[in-house]
C-alpha cells in the first residue's frame, strides 16, 4: 500500500482534475464525508466544489489550502481489501490525519491499469476556520499504512516503493493515462526547466518530438523506437508544463534550453536517477532543483 499527499496548492484544480476523470469515465464517484447532502453525488459538480471553498473562505490568508492525497493499493492489496473495507480505512486514515470531521470526497480511478482512490478536501477548519496541523504529516501517513497492513495481513516487503508505470505497446486508454502522468509531473517543482521535463517523461518511455507547426507525444520502447501511434499534443486537454501554449520559441528561450541540454552527461545521469527515487517515493520536500543549480555553479567555478 502506498498513500501520497500530493503538493497541491489549488482545491478547485484537484478537484475538477477528478470531476474530468469521471466525466471521461476513468474514474467513479466512489465515498463521500461530512457533506451538507446526504448524497452530494446526486448534485452537479458545482455543488461539491462550493462546499469546499465555502469552507476555504473562512480563512483566505492561507495559499496552500488543498488536501490531495491518492491512496494506492498493490494487486494484492486489492484481492484483500474490498469497497467497503476501503470506505472504512479511508475514513480511518482521515481521522488518523486530523480531517475526520472535514467535508471530502474520494474518487475510484482506473486509468492506470491500476485501481487506486483520490481524496480531495481542504486544509482549513470547517467549524474553527483555522489551518489543521500538517506537522509530520508523512510520516503520520507511514504510521498508518504499517498498523493497516497488520490489521489485514498485508505484505509490507515493498512499502516504500512506489509502484513503476511505464508505458507499453499493451497500455490501455493511452490519452488519458498520458494526460494523468502530465498532470503529476506538473505539480512537480522539481521539475523546472523544458530539458528536465523532457527527461522525466522518457522515464515513462514517453517523448514529446516536433511535427509541423506543433508537437506530438509519443511512446517508446525506452530506446527511441516508437511503439504506439502519435497522439497530437492539441487533442490533449491537460497538457504538458513548457509545452502549454504551443508557438515558436524566441532566440534568448532557446539558448536558455540548449544550456540546460549541455549539462554532463554524467551530472545528467545522477541528476535523473534522484529524480526517480523521489518519484518513486513521492518525497518531493527535498529541493533538487536547488542542489541542481549549486552544482552547476560549482562545476563553472
């Protein structure tokens, strides 16, 4: 089992970013809590969303007021744990977390050839109007999966991996598993510049290449050799940072990109395969981008 909480600053983006998945059937309405309704799934969208940031108004001071968080159960966690043990865990998880008596809303997403759930709620205190305490918050997380494995006999020996996806010439529903992996890198500060964008998708065997006036996404066998048919980057509603506004690049944006590109080839290397640990492990707390440019500046001096 492996719980993340996503860096999120934006409820409403969270939020509509599940509502699509539904709306494109790769996810389902699947729980709910302390809602005004008995039902809120009975109601348009526009009604989940106003009871959170009705909610968010209490206390506008605060800019990081989104609580994301994606719950993923391995293959074998899932023959353990049916729907109601999940509902139950869930609702555990967020009272272990200091959110039991907020409003929030779980989503029940198949887009990535895996079952796994999202939460979206909001850090401000629906009764006090105060921020909650989110002090050791990973590692409260941590604490919980270790006592649900227990309770259900889980095996632990790959907790702290985080599961790999890459993509194949097998992967299904390509254009909105490629659309949820743009979505996630680009939460990702880490991810700061075209040239290291462009180097965490082919960790996913997936490559952006120019064609024509714009672009297309491509999957690869992790070599270069396409193994799927090109998807135009303009059918893609939620597109890729740096690549959001497609239009031709001026001549300082592409000397600042080839110097990014002219990186070591070796400093290149361990740049990404720390970048894939944090992946892995969701740990984004860790400023990479700030030891990227130290050492940078080092190998100039």
């Amino acid at each position: 089992m492996v719980i993340v909480i996503h860096q999120t600053a934006s409820t409403e983006n969270a939020f509509l970013y599940n509502e699509k998945k539904v709306e494109q059937k790769a996810a389902v309405f699947f729980h709910s809590r302390n809602t005004k309704a008995i039902n809120p799934f009975f109601f348009d969208k526009s009604h989940r969303l106003k009871e959170l940031t009705n909610i968010e108004k209490l206390n506008p001071r605060v800019k990081n007021k989104c609580l994301h968080i994606s719950v993923n159960p391995s293959a074998d966690d899932s023959l353990k744990l049916n729907n109601p043990i999940i509902r139950k865990e869930i609702d555990q998880f967020m009272q272990h977390m200091g959110y039991g008596n907020q409003t929030y809303f779980v989503y029940k997403h198949k887009d990535l050839e895996r079952t796994h759930f999202h939460i979206v709620s909001t850090r401000i205190d629906k009764q006090s109007g105060k921020k909650v305490k989110d002090n050791h918050e990973r590692q409260k997380a941590q604490n919980f999966i270790k006592e649900l494995e227990l309770r259900h006999l889980l095996d632990n020996r790959k907790r702290s991996e985080k599961p790999v996806f890459k993509f194949s010439a097998q992967s299904r529903n390509i254009k909105q598993s490629l659309e949820s992996l743009f979505y996630h890198i680009n939460q990702m500060s880490e991810v700061n510049s075209k040239a290291l964008y462009n180097e965490t998708l082919k960790l996913f065997n997936v490559e952006i290449r120019k064609s024509g006036r714009g672009h297309i996404v491509l999957v690869t066998d992790g070599n270069g050799k396409v193994i799927r048919y090109p998807i135009r980057l303009s059918k893609f509603k939620e597109k890729p940072n740096f690549y959001q506004v497609e239009k031709k690049t001026s001549i300082k944006e592409r000397i600042a990109t080839s110097k990014d590109e002219r990186f070591s080839q070796g400093f290149k290397s361990a740049f990404m395969k720390e970048l894939l640990l944090q992946i892995r492990k969701k740990d984004l707390t860790k400023d990479i981008s700030k030891q990227y440019r130290l050492k940078r500046k080092s190998k100039r001096k």
